[in-house]
C-alpha cells in the first residue's frame, strides 16, 4: 500500500512538474513574441530615418554645391551697365529683363542661400545622423535574428535554464543598444503602425 501511494504522489509530483514547464514554455514564448514585434519597429524606425536623413543630406549638399559655384563664377563678371549677353534672358514671376542691378541682386540672394545651407549642413549633420540611426538598425537586426532562433529551438526540446540564459543575453544587448540609439521621431514610429496594419 505505501509503495502505491509513493508512486501516486511520484506522478503527481511529475504531472506539477511538466505544467510548471509547460507554463514557463508559453510565458517565454510570449515574452520573446512581444520582444520581437518590439525589435522590429525600432529596426524599421530607424532605417526609415536613415533614409530621409540621407535624401536631406543629398539634397542641401547638392544646392550647397551648386550656390556656392555660382556664386563664385558669377564673381567674375562685372554689372556695370546692362548685360548684353544675358539680356535676352526673361524673369518670368518677375516680367522684367536681367539687367546689372538684376543680376547683383539675384547673386547676393544665391550668396545669402549659399551662406544659409552652409550652416544648416555643418549644425544638422544629416549624413552622420544617418550613419548612426543605419547603425542602430543594423544592431536591431542582430537581435531580431536571434531572438528568431531562439523561438526556432523553443519548439525542440531546449531546457528553461538555456531559455533563460540567452533571454538574458539579449536582454543586455538589446539595453546596450538602446542607450547608444538616436532618438527615433514620434511621427516615425506612428507610420510604422500605420504600414504594419
């Protein structure tokens, strides 16, 4: 009789086991499930705003160029008098012929532009922005993939204590990222939702 009823209690005992392990099982896979979804926004953040951070840099950085040569080549002219060689050329918003007054004017506003996109090019560093937000979501991508792998094994027979141990490895990671990460706009992350649904 007690021989029966320590093997009652063994498989009890067996069946609080495995529930406890099925349960852990379900929690971890929710858990990594929800870190995923998570990874992946902040992945797809922040290459959408290396890619406008480098159509920003592309674009002032080519008007800078072009303002600056022309105002340089046009430095060499004079404007005393009417331009007879640009006098054939129209305004059209303006309806008036280039002239020299016309022309100085046109060159001290192209000067003043060229002046201004200086600026904003050197403070708004938007190709090194780009670098780091490609950066970030290369890192992100990392961490994607793993915890992808790791949702791969939790379907084999992978013991909690190795669950544990790689959750937490990405866990530091995903935390070392984080700190080092631009700042991703709100507007950015509210397209994300918008492009995922």
């Amino acid at each position: 009789m007690m021989n029966l009823i320590n093997m009652l209690n063994f498989f009890r005992n067996k069946n609080k086991q495995e529930l406890k392990e099925k349960i852990a099982f379900n929690s971890h896979k929710e858990t990594l499930s929800e870190w995923l979804n998570r990874i992946e926004k902040a992945q797809i953040g922040h290459y959408m705003r290396a890619e406008k951070l480098n159509k920003r840099a592309d674009w002032t950085g080519y008007l800078l160029v072009f303002c600056t040569v022309f105002v340089t080549s046009m430095s060499f002219f004079s404007y005393s008098g009417e331009l007879d060689s640009l006098e054939a050329l129209a305004i059209p918003f303006l309806n008036t012929k280039l002239n020299s007054a016309n022309m100085q004017y046109i060159v001290i506003s192209v000067g003043l532009l060229s002046a201004i996109l200086s600026g904003v090019v050197s403070q708004g560093r938007f190709a090194a922005r780009a670098e780091q937000h490609r950066s970030a979501a290369g890192r992100y991508g990392n961490i994607r993939r793993k915890i992808e792998r790791l949702l791969t094994k939790l379907n084999t027979d992978m013991q909690n204590l190795d669950i544990e141990y790689e959750m937490n490895t990405i866990e530091v990671e995903w935390n070392f990222i984080s700190t080092d990460a631009p700042l991703t706009k709100k507007k950015v992350i509210d397209e994300i939702e918008i492009i995922r649904k």
